[in-house]
C-alpha cells in the first residue's frame, strides 16, 4: 500500500509541476494568476485537474482553427 501512496504523490508532483510551469507561462493577471497558484500549492491534484478543465484556450491555439 505504501508504494501505491509513493506513486500518487509522484504523480500529483509532476502534475502539479506541470501546472504551474502553464500557469506562469500564460498571460493571466495578477489575481487569477495569484488565485490559481494558492489553489494548485493547496490541493495539488485536484487542483491542478479543475485548473486544465476550467482552463481556456489561447487565442488562434484551439482544434481546428488554422
């Protein structure tokens, strides 16, 4: 059991990374940016999952558009 608690919080780690690494790469101000960071640092997983789904697309980036 303890290696599966090991992986899942690898996992939330490198997620959570990645999240942030997103986060501060996109133009968002202060507020959001700030608000996003306190929930991603809080909640890891969870809070980076509801960030990629509530997350919108840049302009010109989305399916289709060419």
């Amino acid at each position: 059991m303890t290696a599966f608690w090991t992986t899942l919080g690898i996992v939330a780690l490198i997620v959570a990374v990645f999240t942030l690494v997103d986060l501060f790469r996109r133009n968002l101000d202060r507020r959001h940016t700030i608000a996003w960071l306190l929930i991603v640092v809080l909640v890891p997983l969870a809070g980076s999952v509801l960030y990629w789904v509530l997350r919108r697309q840049e302009a010109g980036a989305g399916a289709g558009q060419s």
